[in-house]
C-alpha cells in the first residue's frame, strides 16, 4: 500500500509544477493507495496528489487495511473501475 509509481517523463512534469510533488517520495510506492480506491484511472493527477498526501500523513497499520479491504471491495464489486 501506498503511491503508485508513475511513469518518469510525468514524474519530472509533475515535479517541476507542483513542489509538494516530491512528498510522494517519502514512502515507498504501493500497488494501491487511497488515489485507486477513491478515485478513477483518469483522475487529475492534483487529485491524485491530494490522496497520497493525505496517505503520507495519516500512515497507519489500520489505514493500510483499510485500503486494502477497500481495494478488495473495489475489484469484485467494479465500482469505481473505469
């Protein structure tokens, strides 16, 4: 759990028009994260941004379940998928 990795040339776009973008660096990349179960593939990536953050601040054993269950849900239910 934790921020999707994004592709490098969007990494340096991204970094060089929001300078928060870097806080996403702090933790390791995940295959899931509050952005994928929140939000959809074609979520802005400032929005994207705003769920890592939020992610980055609140680490926990227990938001991580949360995700992960979250991430469950979404998988077999489809909601959110696009």
């Amino acid at each position: 759990v934790g921020p999707r990795p994004e592709r490098p040339v969007f990494v340096e776009q991204y970094a060089g028009e929001t300078p928060l973008y870097e806080r996403r660096f702090l933790v390791k990349p995940g295959m899931t994260g509050l952005a994928q179960v929140h939000g959809r593939y074609n979520t802005q990536y400032a929005q994207k941004l705003r769920y890592d953050l939020a992610y980055i601040n609140s680490l926990s054993i227990a938001l991580d379940l949360r995700i992960l269950l979250a991430t469950i849900r979404t998988v077999l239910t489809g909601r959110g998928a696009v």
